[in-house]
C-alpha cells in the first residue's frame, strides 16, 4: 500500500515557497522537490480508473512535473546569482509549467479515493450548503462542471475553488498545468488525455461522468473548512 507522503497544507504552499524563494539570496542550499506517494495502491480506484493509468500517471507523468521544476529552480537560482534577467524572465514558463503540475497533480491524487474508502459518497454540511446555493443541488453542480470541463480546448483543469473576495464557491477552468490562484483549490479534475485516455479512449465526458464515483468529497470539505 503506497501512503500519502505529502500534506494537503504543504501542496496549497507550495506556489507561494517556489516565489519566496525567487526573491531570496541563495544562502541555504535548496532541497529538491520529490514525488509524492499516493495514498491508496495503483489498481484502488478501478474500474472507474485503471490501474495503467494511474501508474503511467502518477510514474511518469507527475515525476515529469517534479524533475522539470527541479531543473528550473536550479537554473533560476543560478540566474540570480548571476544577476541574469533575461534567463530569469525566460526561465518563468518553466517554473509555471512544472510547478503548476506537481501543485495540480498533489492535490489531484488526495481528490481520489477508493469507494470503500469513501470516495463517491456525497459532501453534507457547510460544503453541501455552499454547492446548493450556487447550483440549486449537487447534481446540478456537477452537470455544470462536467460541461464546462468537457469544454476545455486541449488540455487542461476543471476546479471548484473557493473565491475568499466573495465568500462563494465557483467553477473555474484553466488550460495546460497553470495552477488556481484566483482561488482556493477545493477539488480539481485532470482533463488531460493522460488522465484518461488508456481506458476512455476520446471520450472525455464519459471519464467526468464517472470520475465523480472516486471523489474524495472529505478532502474537498476539509479544503473548505481550512479556505474559510
């Protein structure tokens, strides 16, 4: 059984760690950003998500995020030692790109959950209260985000987020790997092909339709509750 080697407060930093550590002097030598474990083994999720998926997913993929970002960082921090602003500004897709998918792939990961461990069992309380009064229901919430997400040009995010100006939660969608900051991350859904292709084929709304059978609505609540 892999276990979750990653924190939920410690993925929501680490947008925010990455920038601090831009503007610092380099004084204390960096430790490198590692791929965390998942908490539930490859093949838990089946059959909504096969277990080649998830493996090729979480293996390849999401250490893909992790080396990349690693490696600008690096190259980022040799920039301003070098006083170097032109690889700095050059260097910021990198960072967007590869930061952006370790922080999506984090919070994606502890999303998920096996049914016998909860996952599909539907939110109550506040977060309940939250979705209803935006969407009039659960149901309609999640037949507006799965068309909105299904819209995606290519590849990118479907998220619910919290908006902290508004005090209200809302859909939002965000193409490549650029990670929510206009809100607080609750629950996010991968819509790239890698997500779902080995099992889905092309068929994207058939992978949302089902996707919601493996949320992990406590996650999303305790997400809510932290947002507030």
């Amino acid at each position: 059984m892999l276990r979750l080697a990653f924190p939920a407060r410690a993925v929501q930093n680490i947008y925010t760690s990455t920038l601090a550590r831009s503007s610092t002097s380099f004084t204390v030598k960096r430790s490198k950003y590692t791929l965390p474990d998942l908490p539930y083994d490859y093949n838990a999720l089946e059959p909504i998500i096969s277990a080649d998926i998830m493996k090729v997913h979480h293996e390849k993929h999401h250490q893909a995020y992790v080396n990349g970002l690693n490696v600008a960082e690096e190259k980022f921090e040799q920039a301003l030692k070098d006083k170097d602003v032109i690889s700095q500004i050059a260097l910021q897709p990198a960072l967007k790109f590869n930061g952006g998918g370790h922080i999506n792939h984090s919070l994606f990961w502890a999303n998920l959950a096996p049914k016998k461990e909860g996952g599909g069992e539907p939110p109550n309380g506040e977060l309940l209260s939250a979705i209803k009064k935006e969407f009039d229901s659960l149901e309609n919430f999640i037949s507006k985000f799965n068309t909105i997400t299904a819209a995606v040009q290519g590849s990118g995010w479907g998220w619910l987020g919290y908006n902290k100006t508004t005090k209200r939660v809302e859909i939002v969608t965000l193409p490549n790997q650029d990670p929510l900051t206009t809100h607080v991350p609750l629950l996010g859904i991968d819509v790239w092909e890698h997500a779902y292709y080995l099992q889905y084929k092309n068929a994207r709304p058939d992978y949302l339709k089902a996707v919601w059978e493996v949320v992990n609505w406590k996650t999303v609540a305790a997400r809510f509750e932290n947002a507030k």
